[in-house]
C-alpha cells in the first residue's frame, strides 16, 4: 500500500470504529430499530380526548430519536379491561421522529388499559397501564376519621377520594375539597385544614382536630359540582386520664402524658407580687416528662411512666423530696431512686407507694405525718415504719393513711378530731389501725388549709395583689384541727368517713366528730371517694357524683351553697369515672364560719368539670366566677 493510501485510509476507519461505538454520535447515521412511548396515556375521562396528547418515538438501538424518520405508526389497545374502542386518528407519519395523537379518546371506564404502538419493520411498543374513569360525579372517604381525643389530630390523616358514577377514582380531578363536621353531638369546633386540594383524585387532611368530646359525630366533604359525602360515625373522647384539686390550683394528666395545672401556678412569695402568676385555663408542666398521675396540695407531684416521682412548687419543709429546701416552679426529681406507683400531695408533705408495696413520706414531719416513729422532717423520702405492704396510700394536712394488701386501713399523723380512725385524739409518728374491721378497698386523707396573716387575695387580673381583709373575715389557723377527716371504701362499696364532722363531712345525718369510721347515709355503692376541706365526695358504681360537708362556695355541686350532712347528687347527669375534693382554701372572701374549696370531676369520656370557688381560675374554665354546677374545663 502506498504512504498516500495509509495517509487517508486509517483516519477513515478509526472514524468508523468511532462512529459503530458510539463514540461520535453525531457524526453516526442512525438507523430506525424500534417505537417508544413519549408522553404516555395517564388519568383519562371516558369520551373525553387524552390529555396531555400521547406521543410516540421512532428510536434507534441506543435510544435515541431518529429525527428524520417519518415511519407510519399505528396505534390500538393492548389491555383494554372495560372493553372499550379507542376513537380518533389512530394511524400517524413521524414528524422529526415523533408522531403526536391528539385527538384520542376511550369510551368507557375501567383500570389497567394500555395502548399499543406498531410500525413495519419495527419493534413495537407497550405504555404503562393507565386508568379510564368517568366524568367526577362524587366525593368518597377512603380513610375514614378514626375515634380519637379531643384536640388530637386524626391519624392516620383523613382522606377523600373523587370518584366517577362507577366507582373509580378520578386521578386526573383537579378540585378542592372541604370538609366540615355533619353530625354535632357536642357543638363542637373543626380545627386544623379544612380545605384540601385534589391531587391524583386523592384529597388528603393531615392536621384535623375536633376540640370538644362526644359520641356519634360525622365529618361531611363537598366539592363544587360533586355530590357530597359524609363518614362513618365516630366518637371523640375527653383528653385526660386522671384530675387533682389541690389549693388554689386544679392538674391533670392528659392521654399524651402531660401534666396540665390551672389557677395558681406559683410560689407563697409570689403573692406580694403585683401580678401573681394564676392561670384560670390549662397550661402544661414538666415539658419533656410522660407522667401516669398528678396529685396537688399545696404543692404538686406526679408519678412519669418509668416510675420516677416529680415534685413542684413551694419546699420549705423539704416536700418536693428533692434533698433541699429549695422551692421550683418546674418538676424536680424525688431522690433515692426508688421506683414508685403513685404519689400523694399533702399539706406540707408528701408520700409515695413504691411497686413493691413499701410507702415512703418526705417533708414536714412536726405532727409524725411521715409515720417513720419520729418527729423530725426529711427532705428525701424515708420509709414508714412497721413493715406493712400497703396497696394505696393518700397524704392530708398533717395525716396519711393507707390501705394494705389485706385490706387494712392505717393511718398515722395528728388526730386532733379523731382523723386516724383508732378510737383515739392522740397523734401517731406510726401507722396505727383504723378501728372497725372493716376491709377497704381504698382510703383518702382529708385536709384544710393554715392561714397565718390576716391577707385578703380577691382582685382582677392584672391587679392581684395580697390586701387586708375586712373584719368580718377572720383567719382559720384553728381549722387545721377543725376540719381534717378521713374516708374510706370498703370492698363492698360502701362509703366510711371519720375525724372532725363540723359542717356534716362525715355524711351520716350528724356534725358530731367520730374518731372511728362511721357509715355515710343513703345506701349508695361508691366505686371511689375523696375527703377534702370540710367536705366530701364519691361517685357511684354507676357513674353519678355525690357530695356532702361544708359548701359555703358551692363545692357540693347540688346549685347552692347550703351544708349537707348526708349525700347530695351533683348536678348535670354527668358520668364521672372519679372526683376530687380540694383542701379548704383558707375562707378567704368568705363568712368565718365557712371555708372555701372547689371539686373537679373526669368523666367516663375522658372530659374535666369542676365547680366551687374560683377567685383565681382553679376552675379552668377561662373565669375567675364561682360555681355551684359543673362547667368544663376550657380546651387545651
């Protein structure tokens, strides 16, 4: 071979091997070996032309589009489920390597049809499958709201398809769709996003509430020009588990786990300021903490869901547990690590039952309430003597009583008015035996309130402040004494109440004090009961409140204010699952020979009521006004 000829052969065949390689693809001539889809069919409406139009491609065997192939492409159904005809031009030349069909259309509904596409010589082509649906004519739920909490969103989120008269979703839809509550057993309010957009024929509301409990509500969706559709009934429940009344202040724990607290929220020195810290609607505390139950006094404690005891509020006498004296408005740990079953706030001290049954008391210990054989306060929890197993236990003013795996009653503490049950007035720094026989099922210590300064703390907000009171309000330091009882449940169901009985809280027709356990009147089968300031409650087997004892601030809930010294029902044919009385809150506003306090109640539904005083919002309802009937809480 020549050197002329190598000269123009071998660049001649590297550009051909370049060209069969790929390599210069620009440069290759590209050779028609197969049909590919483009814009394939997606949602589509029966009778109404395929939009966006579908588009076929001429390729080579690298994928790409032959752009001067005019090949004649036919198109047909592949899988063609409801049997329908493919209408419009079906049969096309390429332009540039593409053949648009703009003008197709299928005539009936169904899922999973494909189109086929097919040229001489080529390899044909097969699209996705694809759906036909009719023209949108409804709204349909297909994740139905499910029973939940008042104020929790809904999950999973509900969800709302568009559908044709055929049932089939209408994925190329593209209204809005709202929804709003049909059927309102409560009255209550939607919140969250009411309106959605419809994407794929899918609506979908991810943050839904309904704020207050009820049975039977249905959600309703509309969309314009479609007919609506309402959901399966459902039911929403309150959002607590369990409420405390202690002074001055309400908590509860929610289904979440969280500790709410409403009416004073602060500390004794707060109250010189000009604005005290009260809240007369439910804030949450501890924010972090998962707790089972609260109990609040004076001051607060609650028991989290690993079995730690925390403990707020005011701590002079060492009664958060916390190995100091130091007072926090936020949940602080009890020490020792002891893993507790539930807690109990008294007047100045506290006690818990561990899991393994033993009861351990801190705090104030001047009148031997931490039943440890001393006189002594303990700022860390210190066991109660006798080595006793114990089932439940329930701190007062200055007593604790507890029930034991036999169903013993033992209490121990001051018992100036016979509260211990022993037959005695004799304080005990030990568990002594309620008097009796009698097996109890459970036992509550009741409690009053010591004011040591004539300080008067009626106001408005924003202008609360500690002022003298008037002379015809005197102070009721001597009502510590005066007041505290205790009751108690038997197995059976039947309410025992005993200690001081001056405005008919022992609930057997008297006002006499008894210092062993006397039976409440009325023949009603409790399932609970609960012994506060002067006065007592307990709810029935079947749900219905009773109240009985002192009611200067309508703390009864019978409508009045008049003392009873026998069982009254409380207003509103409401369903409790338990009550809580509050200790006497000082009688501050109130005649001297009345104390004030109010109750709250949860009901079956899981929904927080309380009536009585409320001169700084312990009733939760967003007022600072009394109350002799429940009225529920406000929402969170």
């Amino acid at each position: 071979m020549s050197t002329k000829l190598t000269s123009v052969a071998v660049p001649l065949l590297c550009l051909l091997a370049a060209c069969d390689s790929g390599g210069l693809d620009s440069h290759r001539l590209r050779v028609p070996v197969r049909l590919a889809f483009g814009v394939p069919p997606t949602a589509v409406i029966a009778g109404a032309a395929i939009r966006p139009a579908v588009t076929v491609m001429v390729q080579d065997d690298h994928g790409n589009t032959v752009t001067d192939a005019t090949t004649e492409i036919h198109l047909g159904l592949g899988n063609n489920p409801g049997n329908g005809s493919l209408s419009g031009t079906v049969v096309l030349s390429a332009v540039n390597g593409v053949a648009t069909f703009s003008d197709l259309s299928l005539d009936r509904s169904g899922r999973g049809y494909t189109l086929t596409a097919d040229a001489q010589g080529l390899g044909a082509a097969t699209s996705l499958r694809f759906n036909v649906s009719l023209d949108p004519t409804t709204l349909a739920f297909v994740v139905q709201p499910n029973a939940t909490a008042a104020g929790h969103v809904f999950a999973p989120p509900v969800t709302i398809a568009v559908l044709d008269d055929q049932g089939n979703t209408v994925e190329s839809a593209s209204t809005s769709v709202t929804v709003r509550i049909g059927t309102n057993p409560s009255g209550a309010t939607l919140g969250g996003t009411a309106a959605a957009a419809v994407v794929n024929g899918i609506a979908r509301f991810s943050n839904l509430v309904i704020d207050n409990p009820g049975n039977g509500y249905v959600l309703t969706a509309s969309a314009s020009g479609l007919n609506e559709a309402n959901s399966v009934p459902f039911d929403v429940r309150g959002a607590f588990v369990t409420v405390s009344a202690g002074i001055y202040r309400t908590c509860a724990v929610s289904e979440a786990g969280t500790v709410y607290c409403w009416g004073f929220i602060g500390l004794n020195k707060d109250w010189m300021n000009d604005d005290p810290p009260f809240k007369e609607s439910p804030v949450a505390v501890g924010s972090g903490l998962t707790f089972t139950t609260v109990s609040t006094s004076s001051h607060s404690c609650g028991r989290t869901i690993s079995g730690a005891a925390y403990c707020w509020g005011d701590n002079e006498g060492g009664q958060l547990g916390s190995g100091s004296t130091t007072s926090s408005r936020t949940p602080v740990k009890v020490t020792g690590e002891l893993s507790f079953a539930a807690v109990s706030a008294g007047g100045g001290h506290t006690c818990g039952l561990t899991t393994t049954g033993a009861v351990y008391c801190w705090g104030d210990n001047s009148l031997g309430q931490l039943g440890n054989g001393s006189r002594t306060g303990s700022t860390a929890p210190t066991p109660v003597a006798g080595g006793l197993t114990f089932t439940s236990v329930s701190s007062g003013s200055s007593h604790s009583c507890g029930v034991t795996t036999a169903g013993a009653a033992y209490c121990w503490g001051a018992n100036g008015n016979g509260q211990l049950g022993d037959g005695s007035r004799l304080d005990s720094s030990i568990p002594v035996a309620v008097a009796g026989g009698l097996t109890f099922a459970m036992v509550s210590s009741g409690s009053a309130v010591v004011v040591d300064s004539r300080e008067d703390i009626r106001g408005g907000p924003g202008g609360l402040r500690a002022r003298p009171l008037p002379d015809a309000v005197s102070t009721i330091s001597a009502l510590v004494r005066f007041y505290e009882h205790t009751c108690g449940m038997t197995l059976g169901g039947e309410a025992y109440c005993w200690g001081g009985n001056s405005s008919g809280q022992l609930g057997n027709g008297s006002t006499t004090d008894a210092s062993t356990p006397v039976l409440v009147a009325g023949d009603l089968t409790f399932a609970m009961v609960t012994a506060g300031g002067g006065y007592s409650c307990g709810v029935t087997a079947s749900g219905a409140a009773y109240c009985w004892g002192d009611n200067g601030t309508g703390q009864l809930g019978n409508g009045s204010t008049t003392d009873s010294s026998t069982p009254l029902a409380v207003t509103g044919s409401l369903s409790f699952a338990s009550v809580a009385a509050a200790p006497a809150e000082g009688g501050l506003g109130v005649a001297s020979d009345d104390s004030a306090a109010h109750t709250c109640g949860i009901t079956k539904a899981g929904v927080v009521y309380c009536w009585g005083w409320n001169v700084l919002g312990q009733l939760g309802n967003g007022t600072l006004t009394g109350s002799s009937t429940p009225i529920r809480i406000s929402n969170l």
